[in-house]
C-alpha cells in the first residue's frame, strides 16, 4: 500500500525522513548560538544520513532552526556524492525570519548551508502574528520565480490561516506540516485534515510515533496478529489517508527500515475501527 502525496507535481514520498531529534543535537548550543561543534558526533550524524539513504529514503526534513541551522549543514554534506535531482529536501524559515527582507535573507542562509541551488519545498515553520503573512507570501512566491524554491508551504497552520495561504500562494500550497498521529487527533478534531484533503495540500504529520503510540496495547496487539511492528502499523494509519504523508525519526538502521517499509503492510477495515478508537481516549 502506498500513498504518494502529490505536491504541486512533487511526488512526496509517504514516508519521509525527519531531523529534529537526534540531528538535530549536532550542536551544543546557548541561547540559539552554537557554540562548540563535536566533530565525532558530525560523523555519527552523518552515518545516520548515509545509512537512511542507502535504506531508500527520498524525502529529508529540516529547518533554520534545528541546532541552529546545523542540521541543514549536515544534511547539505550527506547529500553532497547523491544525485540532488532524486531527493526532496524540505526546510522552514523561522517565525522571526518572516518579514519580507528577513526571508529572503534566511532562506539564502539555508542554501549556503544545505549546498544547493534550490530547497524543494520552504515552510513558514510557525506563524508569526507579528509579521503580515502577506509580507510573507510575497517573499516565497519571488523566491519560487527565481528558482530558488520549488514548492511552498507551511507549518503549524490552523484553517483560518490556511485560507490565508491558499489566497496568497501563487503556486498551489504544497503542505502543511502538523503535529499529528494515533495518539493526537487535533488536525481532524480541527479541520485542518479536511481542509488539506478538500484543497490538495498535502498534510506533513510530524510526531507519529509520540504519545506512548508504541507500547499501546491495541497498537501492539495489531502489530504482532500482522506480523508488523507498533510503527508500522501507527505510521500506515496514518498514510492510509488521503493527502497525507509523515517524518518519523530514527537513528536505529532497523528501526529506519522498519518505519520505511510501514508502506507494505495491510491493516483490515477493523483494525483500522479499533485504531480510531484510540483517538477519543
């Protein structure tokens, strides 16, 4: 089973690879300010990056933010011998980066440190009522005109300001990356699934596998009568869904292989019924 979200003609792959985390940690950092890099732990990072390519991940997600633009850093060395065209690279700009100057600045900084001509898809990666998204928008759809961008999207977006994006968006709005999974049902309880769903934009769920997602007892009774893993089946409920796809992460190669392969499985209509109970728990 598969269910490739469709972006603006980017083919998503439903299962992604996401960088917050362990990658993310690349830095020791005080205040957002690296101050002491541990080169051992770059190898380590990056061994991490290599080991999930070789395993058949296409999708990578990361951010200004994380260890304070590092995890772009390693990300632009992992995929520096790779074939750029083959992966897509997602990045966020920061809600302090949003005014119009300030983006087009951050998102020259992401480049430098991810080593690209282009970021498949940029995100706003919180709103920021500070700033106009109009302000904002303006600068994502120049830097989508000068190629430096392929796709927009967003981050953490409720619906009211995901007509807003809709309406400000001069190329169709490729994603909204929300925390969602087994465990945490606020898109659907919200709108924000159905929204996606109803305007084709891609709905990112990060943190699939929080929430004791994989000790839970329905979860893993489920898990072991298919001969899957808990993450398996909590990351095909998931993609089972339309216009839905997800970032767990992982440093473990069988755990990375595992949550990959989530895509094979085949959950039956009950299984699913007893999945959903779980979200009025």
């Amino acid at each position: 089973m598969s269910n490739t979200g469709q972006a603006n003609e980017l083919r998503l792959p439903p299962i992604g690879f996401g960088m917050w985390d362990d990658v993310a940690q690349t830095v020791k950092d005080t205040g957002g300010r690296p101050l002491d890099r541990d080169i051992d732990r770059d190898a380590a990072q990056l061994a991490i990056l290599h080991q999930a390519i070789n395993l058949g991940y296409r999708h990578f997600d990361t951010a200004e933010m994380y260890a304070a633009g590092h995890s772009e850093t390693i990300l632009g060395r992992a995929l520096l011998e790779q074939e750029r065209s083959d992966f897509v690279v997602t990045s966020k700009v920061s809600a302090e980066n949003l005014a119009y100057d300030d983006l087009l600045a951050a998102c020259e900084r992401s480049l430098d440190r991810l080593q690209t001509s282009y970021i498949d898809m940029y995100l706003i990666h919180w709103p920021n009522p500070e700033i106009p998204i109009a302000d904002s928008f303006r600068a994502l759809n120049h830097l989508v005109n000068l190629g430096k961008i392929r796709h927009i999207g967003v981050s953490n977006f409720d619906v009211p300001l995901l007509e807003q994006a809709v309406q400000l968006c001069e190329t169709n709005l490729a994603t909204n990356q929300v925390y969602y999974g087994l465990r945490n049902r606020k898109p659907q309880e919200n709108g924000t699934l159905k929204f996606c769903q109803e305007n084709n934009v891609v709905l990112t769920a990060y943190g699939p596998l929080r929430g004791g997602v994989l000790t839970h007892q329905t979860v893993v009774e489920i898990a072991d009568r298919i001969a899957a893993t808990p993450s398996q089946v909590a990351l095909n409920w998931l993609i089972r869904q339309p216009e839905v796809i997800t970032i767990p992460h992982s440093s473990n190669e069988q755990r990375q292989k595992d949550n990959l392969e989530a895509t094979n499985i085949q959950l039956s209509e009950s299984d699913v019924q007893l999945l959903e109970l779980l979200g009025s728990e």
